[in-house]
C-alpha cells in the first residue's frame, strides 16, 4: 500500500504518528518528506503547462466569463440537479 499525505509542519502533531501507526501496524514502512512546490509541479508536464499558459491568454484576451457561485447555480441547475 502506498498512502501521501499532504499537510502543513505546523498541523502535525502526536496524533499523526499514531495514525500512521495503526494504518502500517507491524509493518516496515519508508518516510519521505519533500517542501511541495506546486507551481513547479504544475508545471513540470508539457501537457499542464500548455493548459495553463493557454488559459492565462484566455484571461488576458478577456475571453473567460465570471459569475457569482449562485448564478453558477442558476444557469446549471438542470445539470447539477437539486444536491
């Protein structure tokens, strides 16, 4: 099983160790802390970058649209359904 967890330093505490514990009771297990840089992992793949710098001119060429979370709603209700 391979499991990653995501947090900040300042959110880990006593009770993750215990956590990892009981998920690989009894097991040999290896630890890897990496700092997470996301814009460079966004970044690293041709096909993320394409995207990104393609929608980066979208926005700059004013051809994005905006609106309010419940206008969201509004205009999709009949796709979204009543959740």
């Amino acid at each position: 099983m391979e499991t990653i967890f995501k947090t900040n330093t300042n959110q880990l505490d006593n009770k993750f160790l215990v956590a990892i514990k009981r998920l690989f009771k009894d097991q040999d297990i290896e630890i890897t802390i990496r700092n997470v840089d996301e814009t460079a992992y966004l970044l690293s793949n041709k096909a993320n970058r394409e995207h990104i710098f393609s929608s980066v001119a979208e926005y700059q060429n004013e051809k994005t649209t905006s609106f309010t979370l419940e206008e969201f709603y509004h205009k999709y209700e009949k796709s979204i359904g009543n959740e």
